[in-house]
C-alpha cells in the first residue's frame, strides 16, 4: 500500500520512446509508464493515474527539457480534454506517428511488406469533425451543465466552452448547449447529444431519459431557430428518434460526392465517415485504385449505406454492397434509387460468420471492396479463393487486424500487396485509417 501511495506521488524521468498511439514510455525500473502527450527525448514531470498488470498510465504534469518536435497545442483545454491526444506535435509529424505504426504493424503482424507505400491522404485539420457524441452532465458543484468530451484520466467531462474539431457550426456551439441544457427542467435526465453535421443540416439529438415539458421543448425549438440546426429527440432507442424542430419534414440528412454525381442521405444518429473532406479524397483513391471498367462486376463487402458502393456503380456493371444490419441494407438501397443507380443491389449478410457456402461468394466477381470495422475482415479473407477477384482494395480502421487479414490475403490465398498508405481521417489523434491494395 505504502509503495502504490508513493507511485501517487509526482515522478521525474526522461521518456527513451513512445507507443503507436504518441505516448511517451519513461525510462524508470520495474513496470513500463505510459506518459500521454510526452515526446521522446524530453525529461518530463509526470504522475501515474491508472495501474495496469504490465504498465502504468500517467499524466503529464511539466515538461522540464522540451523536445523540437514539441508545438504549442491550440486548443486551451488540450491535456485535459480526452477527444484528442496529439495536438502536441505538428501534422506532419502526427503522420509520421500514425505510417509507423502501419508500418510496424504490417511487419510485425502480417509479415508483408508492400511494394510502394502510398502518400497519406490529408485535409484540413481543424473543424472537420462532422459526427460527434457529447456527453452531458448537471455537475451541482460547478452549478452548471457541463457539455463536452470526457478528461483523458478521468471519466468525468472536460469543463469546455468550445472545440476546434467539430465542424462549424457545433464547435462553436459547446458553451451555448450547456446554457440552453441548464435551462431545462430535466437538466439532470439529458445525458448525450449526437451531433450530425451534413451537407445541408446541422442536426442535434437530444437523448432524454424522461419527457421534456411543453416549456422545454419551446426552449428547445427556440435553440433551433437562433442557430439554424434541426433539433431531434431520443426517449429511448434509435428508433425512437422524432423531429422537434422544424416540426414540418425538412427531407433528409445528406452529403454528396460531386466527383460521381451522388447524394447520400444518412439518419442524424446513423454512420457516416466523420470527416467529409477526406471522405471524399478516400472514395476517389479506391475507385481509382480498384479502377473498375465498364465490363466488370464489384463486390462491396461492409457497404454501409452506399459510400463506396455507389461511385462504383457509376464505372462497373455491376455492384453488389453486402451488410450485415437490415437497416443498413435498406438505407443503401434507397441511396441507389435515389441517385437513379440501377446496376447496384444490397443484401444482409453476417460477415463473421460466412463458411463457403454463401450463392453470392461464388458469383463471378472481378473485384472486391473490403471496408470492416475495427475487427477486421478475416472470416471474408479467409474465403477469397472462392469469390476469386483480381484486385482486393482494403479501406481499414485498425492497422493491427488489416495487417493480420493482409497476411492470410499474400501468406495464404496468393495475392500480392502492391502498395498501402494511411489515411489522416481524425487529425490530431492516434487512430489510424489506411487503404492497402491487393493484387491476385
């Protein structure tokens, strides 16, 4: 006990490396200690908050010997606030971070090395942010509602007036919900707000544990007129969400991807890529890459509701988008009828549990778009004998699981990885999106 009070203590060291994520590791004995916002090179002042097995993570209190790299972050409550981890250090160096981490991954895990590594994908880095969850909480100490993403070491929520990531309008807005919120008579019963920023809306959905009363919603619905965004309500799941203001249908969600005449329309708390800007370079780059011809016919595995799979309409014979929630299904299919799209068909299908034996994988398909959650796309790799394209092209959100499926992709099924690079989708933060291309 009296050894673990010490380590509560503050602790000086100089940081020898960092992760993949951009925590500093301190050269101390014993367990490892994670130092976040802590560069390599730097002697820091630090004290641990969180005790692991392995290792310790802690909060860096002072940097006493400053690395180059090091730059002043822009965001006052940087540090603090957990939404981004790596405003420290400038965005190319933040780029850095992130291909060495595919790098090491694909190495490490995949044991592939690409013939060519592409040239990151970037965009703005600021106010590009246009899906976001806020959290909400009645703090009676502060004697206000407190809106914003939660502490980095804590799980209470930063104490926040704005943020530089969201998109205009909202990142300007943090300081005004949480006035707007306090004035409502279930201030302590609002929990989230969703945020939906799309090519001709703002939407806000309010989660509300018991029903607003006739003066919260008038307060509500005036918020909607002062800042022209549309106001939702959520009592319980998603189905439950119900327009409040306007209270006239306004139509749908939307963005476009002008590049190949398409609108996608989207449910204020469904998915969309966070970052429209580089949504939209990210789409360009597969298609080109897949590079479909007019004879082809293109497989869209974790389709979503269209993203990819409706550009590629417009090259290819033929597109079917295969995903697993009907909703989702549904969703695409309706974008295709609405941009007139003929030659594109969605079907529900549980991507983790495939065997073989599926009529669709033994279609004759020429090419394969794979873009899988977090847990990556194995159980389709692992069949990719049986759908038989030429090229795979895959858009990732974890390097270590596309490194594990790039693996079976060249180690086991003979494909070759011709080129692979990341995609800066969430500047400012470790997570790490990238695209890899396979040939057969």
């Amino acid at each position: 006990m009296g050894r673990r009070q010490r380590r509560r203590e503050p602790e000086t060291a100089r940081i020898v490396s960092a992760t993949h994520d951009g925590r500093g590791i301190a050269a101390t004995e014993g367990k490892k200690v994670f130092v976040a916002g802590a560069l390599p090179g730097e002697e820091v002042r630090y004290q641990r908050r969180k005790f692991r097995r392995n290792y310790d993570e802690a909060e860096l209190l002072e940097v006493i010997d400053p690395s180059p790299e090091r730059i002043e972050a822009r965001c006052e409550f940087y540090g603090r606030c957990g939404g981004c981890s790596l405003q420290h250090v400038s965005d190319t160096q933040q780029r850095s971070i992130k291909e060495q981490a595919l790098r090491d991954n694909f190495e490490r895990i995949g044991r592939v090395t690409p013939a060519a590594w592409l040239d990151p994908l970037t965009g703005p880095a600021w106010n590009y942010r246009r899906r976001a969850r806020l959290a909400v909480k009645d703090v009676h100490a502060k004697g206000r509602v407190l809106v914003g993403f939660r502490e980095r070491h804590a799980p209470f929520i930063t104490d926040m007036s704005r943020c530089d990531i969201l998109a205009k309008p909202v990142d300007g807005l943090i300081a005004a919900l949480s006035e707007l919120i306090g004035a409502l008579s279930i201030r302590a019963r609002l929990p989230q707000v969703e945020v939906s920023i799309a090519d001709n809306a703002t939407a806000l959905v309010f989660r509300v544990l018991d029903p607003p009363s006739a003066d919260d919603e008038a307060v509500l619905r005036q918020f909607g007129r002062d800042h022209d965004v549309r106001i939702y309500l959520q009592p319980g799941g998603l189905d439950s969400v119900g327009l409040l203001y306007p209270e006239t249908d306004a139509g749908p969600l939307y963005y476009e991807l002008p590049e190949f005449d398409v609108r996608i329309a989207f449910e204020a708390v469904g998915f969309v890529q966070v970052n429209a800007d580089i949504n939209r370079r990210m789409v360009h780059r597969a298609v080109e890459t897949l590079a479909p011809g007019p004879g082809d016919r293109v497989l869209d595995l974790y389709c979503g509701i269209g993203n990819f799979s409706l550009p590629l309409a417009r090259r290819a014979a033929h597109v079917l988008g295969v995903e697993m929630e009907t909703m989702l299904v549904k969703a695409a299919a309706a974008n295709a009828e609405l941009n007139g799209i003929t030659n594109a068909e969605f079907r529900k299908a549980d991507l983790s549990g495939i065997d073989g034996s599926e009529t669709w994988l033994d279609e004759s398909w020429d090419l394969v778009l794979l873009d899988p959650a977090r847990s990556g796309a194995q159980e389709v790799s692992e069949q990719m004998d049986v759908i038989g394209p030429r090229r795979i092209v895959y858009v990732s959100c974890h390097p270590g699981t596309l490194a594990r499926d790039a693996g079976v992709l060249v180690h086991e099924k003979g494909f070759s990885c011709v080129a692979a690079g990341i995609i800066d989708m969430f500047p400012h933060t470790a997570h790490v999106e990238s695209i890899a291309v396979f040939d057969k």
